[in-house]
C-alpha cells in the first residue's frame, strides 16, 4: 500500500518500546484513511513480539461512561496485573491513579504494555485523566502509547495538546489518503485474487484515495456491481464515514447533496446559515475523507446516497431556498430548474418561466427526459392555459421518442383549448405541426383554420392574439422536410396556395412524384446518408423512408428501416423503434412477405406500452390485418378488427390504413357493400386533405373490386379508368395492380394482354403477393383461351409464389395443373441446383428468355419483348433447360424469377 513511511515510524517506535525507552504515537487523519489499520497492524507485531496489547475503543455513544475506555484496556490485561479504579470509592483520587500507574510499570518489568487507543477522541475525560496521568509519570519504562484520532474531530481540548506535546517520546504521524500510484496498486492486487471476467475495474477515484471507501468499491465489484449502487458496500461505507466525521460535517454534506452543480463555497454559507470559516472546516473534514471534491460529491450515487437519507421536509425546504437562491444569483435556468424539480409543485412567481426556458434549453442539449420534467412541473404550476397548451404540446414532441400513446394524450389539454377559442395563434403552429406528425388531420386542420383566421384578421387590421413579429403560420412555413415543395393537392392549380387546412398534411404525408429515373428516391436517399436520428430529425426522415418505399419500392426503403431502427435503439427510444419497426412491416407488406409483415407489425405493436386509445396504434394494426387477410387468418384479422376504435381515428391518415384494411378484409370475406364503404370513405377523405394520391394508397382499386363482385360494371369501370389516368399510374406497382382490376372489366383476349402487362408491372415493382395474384388470374384467363398446358405452368408459379409470401388462402384458390399443387420437387426440377449456382450457369440472354417463360409468355411474346427472333428465343430455352437437366417449360425452377428484370410491354 502507501503506508511503509507511517510503519517505519511504528516500528521504530515498538523496538524502542522493548528496549526500554517509552513512547507515545499519535496517528491523525481523516476518517476512513487508515489510522485503525495502522494500529492494528501494531498490535499484531507487538503481540508477536511478545508484548502485552491492551487494546481500547472510543465512541461517541460512550464518550460520558466514567473510565469506558480505561475499563476496556484493564479487560484486556493479565487476569489480577492491573487494579480496577472502580471499585475505588473515588476513582478520581490522585492516589488512584498513582496505584494504577504503579501497576502498569510493574507488568512493564516483566512484559513490555503496548497500550492501543482507537478514535481517542471519543475518551471519556475520567480515562483521559488516566491516560494524562500514566504519560507523565513514565520515563523509563517499557511502554508504547499507539492513539488514533480523526483530524477534524478534535475536541475544545484535546488530548495530545499541551500534555502530550510536552513528552520528549510523543510522536505524530498522519495517515494521509492513498496517493494514486498506490490505489492502482491496491486495485490489481485486490483483483488478483478475482476470477478475470472482463468487467471494467471499479471506478476507483470515486473513493478519492479514502482505503475504506476504495475496498468497498472493489467489494462491490466483485459481488456483481459493475458500477456503485445505491445501497451498496460504497455508499454504506459513504454514510459511515459521515457519521464518524461529526454532525457539523455531516449537515455540510447534505447542503453540498442538495445544491448539486450549484456547489460552491459562498452558496453554502448561505444555505447552511453559519460561518464560512466553518463552511471551510467542513469541506476540508469531507474532501480529507475523500467524499467531496471541493463542492462536489466525487460520485453522484454518493450524492444521492446522502439526499436518501434526509428528511423529506427539510430536504424540500433546503432545495427551495436553494432555488431562491440561485435565482436570485442569476444562475443557469437549467440549474435553478434542477433544484425545482426537487421540491415540487411550488407557488413561486417566477418558477413557471424558468421551467420553460429550462426545458429549451435541455431540449437543444438533448436531455429530453429532463426537459420533459420541467415541462410537466411548469404545467402544474402558476401557469395560463396558453402556457399550459404550449408545454403540454412541448411534451407531446417529446414523448413521443418513448411512448406514442402518451404523446397522442399529451395534446388532449391543447385540443381542448384550441375547441374552446382560448388558444391563441402563436400556440397554433406548433400544435397544428405536431398533429400534422403524428397523423391526425382533422385536428390540424382545425388548428390551421384559426391560423388562416387570424392571419386574414390581421390583414384587415382587426386586433390578432399574435406575439410581437409572429407568423401566424408558425411552425409549418419552416416545417421540417428532405426534399423540394410538396405536390399541389388535387384540385388546386400548380402554384396556387393549398387550403390553409391542408397546407400541414400536404407538406409531410404528401408522396413525391415518381419518375423512371428513380430522381425522388435518389433524393430521399441522399438526405437519409446525412440524417442522424434526433428529435428535429426523426419526423423528416420518416417522411424521407415512406417516400422511398412509395416511388422505389420496399428494396430499397428496407435497410433504411433497419439503420434507424438500429439508432433508435441505440438511442434508447422504444418511441422511435415502434415507429420503424411499423416502418419495416409496411415495406414487408409491399413485397408481399405476409409473415413477415404481421410478425413486425406485431413487434411494434408489442414496443407500445399501451394501446387503448391511441390513434397511433391503429395505423401499425391496419398493417397486421392486411398482411393477416392476405395470408388467409382471417380469425387473427377479425380480433385486430374487433378492439374498440380510438377517439379521432377517422380523421387521421392511420384512420384511412385502418379502413383500407377493413376493406381488405371485407372483400376478402365477401362482405362487399362493407367494402365498397370502407374504399370510398378512404377517397373522401383524402380529397378533403388535397392528398388524393394512388401511390399513397389505391383506393379506387379496392373499391372498384367490390364494385365488380356487386355487378356495378360502369362505375367500377370509371373508378379505374380514373387512376390509370392518374400521374401516378406510370409507377409500376400502381400500374399493375390497376391493370390486374381492369382485367376483370374485359373479355378474355383482352383481359390476357392486360395480365399480360400487369405481371410485368408487378414483378418490376417487387410485389410478390399481387404478382401472385395476378399470375393467378393469367392462368385462368390461359385456361379459358385454351392454353392448358401454359396455364399450368403459370399457374404452378402462382402457387409458389403465394406459398413463398405465406398467402394460403390464395394457394387454396389456385389451380396448378398437372403434379399437384407445387408441381416437382425444386431438386428434381433444377437438377440439384442452388440459386447461387443457378444465377452462374445461365449466361445474362438466357436468364431474360427464362425469366419471361417462368412468367408464362410464349416464345413469340418473348421475342417481342427482348427484340429477338422466335428461333433465337428457342435456342436460348434449348441451352437453359440442357444446363438445367430439364425438358419443357414446366420444369423451369421457380427461382428463375429472381435472376432480373424483363422486358417491358
């Protein structure tokens, strides 16, 4: 360790001892620095040596027992050496004593005394007299007085004074904190003796070199801690060692606990209400011991240790005057905040406005849970209920990184307001934006209405609730967003203004235009690459990924989901997470990977801590029943289907995924007037909004589906010739699943070339459960025309198809033709061949001439396509099915298409 100087001395001081020359050590220090290590270490050797140790303890509780510690010391001597003084009929007498003293030479003769007194500080003033009177009565004989006593707890008149400094054998040694050198040592030596099991070591400057405190650390370490817990051997010893350093000490260790990162000297005075010489004691007693560093604990748990155990009333009654204080002083908002949080509910005039800029301020250093806890104070406090709509909108952005649900409720307070006329226009913004996030378009666009209100009041001059160079559009004319201008709604001419009501909705839900060029997703993309997830952020890259899966597909929207997914858990925001993992289930969905779609939908829907009443949740649901009506559970979809609906579904954009998964469902179910409802309730709705879009949800194709089952050949007629003649129709996905509809409009030529086209479509745009579809309905169609051994083959791809995607109910529907449902083993079928062997056999022609086959095209439709000759096309099978170890198209693998793209029609 780091005490061979102080063992030196006593050792030193025992051999003289033996020799037969007196001496008198005193070992001061800090409390907890090793003075009863020493002297046990002492009495040890003494012992060994064959000395006689009489050993005593002084404590406060004892500090007024006539002759305590002298009682102690006569225990532990010889049985009849040392007369007892108290049985004397006054053991105060001079003669008493020199009895006593006499005694104690005499056992001196025979076997050199070590007399050890512990903590004599705490001697009762009958032992101290004693003490006194054996010190200065022994001059040669062969006696070793070893004390220790705390530095700073030395009484009004301490025993070492005069008398013992007087005594030519007296000696001082101060046992100071271990240097760090010495800690490390003692760490690895301590450690040594542990099973390695790569934790880190003990924060061992929390002990500031105090042995006492550092061996409890490392005791906690190797219990299990892997850092000091409340409770622990740490912070017990902490407690301890305040106890031991005296009240005075001690109330000076719950005012530092209490000011925290206002820790000073000046503030201290003040709150304790003594002297600053005082005050500076005290901090010299706790940083001596190694608990404080200056004003500071050196670890928080043993801040929070010390906070534990006060009482509740004067800990909240010293953080208010902490609080006054600090205000007073100009302090920090966040700092004056911190003491707040600490008391309360309080009727300070001046709390709510500190709070809120607190909560600024913590929200720009991305403390949110802090700021979240000014904001919930400052509503409880002496605020208007405009103030009260702002924090809770405030909060309302914030929880949503850890709770959905309780952000959604969070706004309740705020609407209500908003519903009653007592919210003024600057408070509007800010609500009308996070409303816009989180879905609910109705509620915005309310709050929006009474922007365009107050905006028109302004221009004609009558008096608006505006704050001094307010925008009334506050919140939304910067609303955040990763590319250029949203599209204009419909119904509104290109670069006229949007309806103030739509204006929010317009910015964020909106779907970028889609080009072949792949340019709006190249946008989202570059924006993702230098997005990191935060709470300006996450709303603008939500938006970036939702764009991405509407205009290039699930592909590449996919590993975006997961980056962020990962961040958010990283971040620690399950919030956040709930909301990618909704994320990662739609684009599942959009592939036509059903299982996988209902089991991150389900996912998500387990991050939510509740789901009752929010509105939220409802969107991520409309996932798991889609990707459960596909796949043919429908009893799974109809439980989702049966929880009672939240309050404002309907007017939210989850509102509109939760009626288009009942009208899956209901057409699914052949309830096709439901349907029908559900569709055109979808398409009001998004007219409202100016968010009529096809690639943010086909409406129309459901509608005109139940619309064909109901035998409303016209209408249906004109719902799809209405998005096929949409902008959006040029994206594949919408294209193809249009087409597949229209199919069902027209006799079976023509609705074999629109199939035709519609599986083009569909397999460009990854969808494999309505390629399935589709693909089904081609092999109908085949079959009618007479095609029966094209159809089969078609309809077997079908068939693997939708058992790939998990889609049962549709594999039950399909007829695969000759070889049973999945047709030949895929071993049998590719001769043993994997994919990644396959994808290297088969030369780039021959994997778009197989491809388009596996499709079911014939050689001339094939030769069409790719621009070839019929006679190149047969070659090209010829080469595929020698390298497959197959003979006709019907044994073509499945995998087939996978290998790329074909031709367009």
């Amino acid at each position: 360790m780091d005490r061979e100087r102080e063992l030196a001395v006593l050792d030193s001081a025992l051999a003289d001892s033996l020799q037969g020359t007196p001496r008198i050590v005193l070992i001061e220090g800090a409390v907890g620095c090793g003075k009863s290590e020493l002297v046990e270490t002492v009495a040890e050797r003494a012992a060994a040596s064959g000395a006689v140790v009489l050993r005593a303890i002084g404590t406060a509780v004892e500090h007024d027992l006539p002759l305590g510690v002298l009682g102690q010391l006569l225990a532990a001597a010889p049985a009849g050496s040392l007369p007892d003084p108290a049985g004397a009929p006054d053991p105060s007498r001079i003669d008493v004593m020199q009895s006593l003293c006499a005694a104690v030479h005499r056992l001196a003769e025979t076997t050199p005394a070590v007399i050890c007194i512990d903590d004599l500080h705490h001697i009762d003033d009958l032992s101290c007299q004693y003490l006194l009177h054996l010190v200065r009565r022994t001059r040669a004989a062969r006696v070793l007085l070893v004390c220790t006593e705390s530095v700073h707890e030395r009484g009004d008149d301490p025993v070492y004074g005069t008398e013992l400094l007087r005594q030519r054998s007296f000696v001082r040694i101060r046992a100071e904190r271990l240097r760090p050198e010495a800690v490390d040592r003692l760490v690895r030596t301590e450690l040594a003796a542990s099973p390695a099991d790569g934790r880190t070591p003990p924060p061992a400057d929390a002990a500031g070199g105090n042995p006492l405190l550092l061996r409890a650390l490392i005791e906690e370490h190797r219990a299990g801690g892997r850092a000091p817990e409340l409770g622990g051997a740490f912070t017990q010893a902490v407690l301890a060692c305040l106890t031991r350093c005296g009240p005075v000490a001690r109330r000076l260790a719950e005012v530092v606990a209490v000011l925290g990162e206002l820790g000073s000297r000046e503030l201290a005075v003040r709150l304790l209400g003594g002297t600053d010489g005082a005050v500076v004691r005290g901090s010299a007693t706790l940083g001596a011991a190694g608990i404080l560093d200056g004003y500071r604990f050196r670890h928080p748990v043993a801040r929070q240790a010390v906070l534990d155990r006060m009482d509740p009333d004067d800990r909240a009654a010293l953080h208010r005057r902490a609080a006054e204080l600090a205000y007073q002083d100009g302090a920090p908002s966040t700092a004056v905040a911190a003491q707040l949080l600490a008391v309360g509910p309080t009727e300070l005039p001046w709390a709510v406005a500190v709070l809120s800029t607190a909560a600024e301020q913590l929200l720009a250093d991305g403390a949110t849970d802090r700021a979240a806890a000014c904001l919930e104070l400052a509503h409880r406090g002496r605020a208007d209920d405009e103030q009260r709509a702002q924090f809770r909108t405030m909060l309302a952005a914030i929880t949503w990184r850890t709770n959905p649900s309780a952000a959604e409720r969070s706004l309740a307070g705020p609407l209500e307001t908003l519903r009653a006329g007592r919210l003024g226009p600057a408070r509007l913004g800010p609500l009308a934006r996070l409303l816009t996030e989180q879905g609910r378009i109705d509620e915005a666009g309310q709050a929006l209405e009474r922007l365009a209100a107050a905006r028109a009041a302004e221009r004609a001059g009558q008096p608006a609730r505006l704050g001094r160079g307010a925008d009334p559009l506050d919140g939304l004319s910067a609303f955040p967003r990763w590319a250029g201008p949203a599209p204009s709604a419909a119904g509104a001419r290109p670069g006229e203004p949007l309806p103030a009501r739509t204006q929010g909705p317009a910015t964020l839900w909106a779907v970028p235009e889609y080009t072949a060029d792949g340019a709006a997703g190249a946008a989202a993309e570059t924006f993702l690459r230098g997005a990191t997830l935060g709470d300006g952020t996450a709303a603008p890259i939500v938006q970036a990924v939702r764009a991405l899966l509407a205009t290039d597909g699930p592909a590449r929207a996919l590993p975006w989901c997961q980056v962020f997914l990962e961040e958010a858990v990283r971040r620690g925001a399950p919030g956040w997470q709930t909301t990618f993992t909704a994320l990662h289930a739609e684009a599942l969905l959009r592939q036509g990977d059903l299982a996988g779609a209902q089991q991150r939908a389900e996912a998500a829907l387990a991050l939510l801590p509740e789901r009752g009443g929010s509105v939220y949740a409802g969107g991520v649901a409309a996932t798991l029943i889609r990707a459960a009506t596909a796949a043919g559970r429908h009893d799974t979809a109809a439980r989702e289907l049966g929880r009672p609906l939240p309050e404002g579904l309907t007017g939210s954009i989850h509102g509109l995924a939760h009626l288009r998964a009942r009208g899956e469902y209901h057409l699914a179910t052949h309830r096709f007037h439901a349907a029908l409802g559900d569709f055109l309730d979808i398409g009001r709705s998004l007219k409202r909004w100016g968010l009529d879009r096809p690639l943010l949800m086909p409406w129309r194709s459901g509608a005109a589906e139940a619309l064909i089952r109901l035998g409303e050949v016209p209408q249906a007629a004109r719902l799809i010739a209405e998005q096929l003649a949409h902008r959006d129709a040029a994206h594949p996905w919408i294209c193809g699943l249009t087409l597949r509809v229209r199919a069902g409009l027209c006799e079976p030529r023509e609705r074999h070339a629109l199939l035709a086209r519609a599986v083009d479509e569909l397999h460009e745009a990854e969808d494999r459960y309505e390629l399935a579809r589709t693909l089904a309905d081609f092999a109908r169609v085949l079959k009618e025309l007479g095609e029966t051994n094209r159809a089969g083959m078609v309809g077997r791809r079908a068939w693997q198809l939708a058992k790939e995607c998990g889609a049962q109910a549709l594999c039950e529907q399909i007829t695969p033709g000759p070889g049973g449902p999945g047709g030949p083993s895929e071993d049998t079928r590719c001769g043993g061949v994997d994919f990644a062997e396959l994808h290297a056999r088969l030369s780039d022609s021959e994997k778009r001439v197989a491809m388009l086959a596996v499709h079911g095209h014939t050689n001339r439709e094939i030769a069409m396509k790719l621009y070839i000759t019929v006679s190149t096309v047969e070659q090209h099978l010829t080469r595929v099915y020698r390298k497959l170890n197959i003979t006709c198209r019907r044994e073509l693998p499945a995998e087939l298409h996978l290998l790329g793209s074909g031709g367009r029609v």
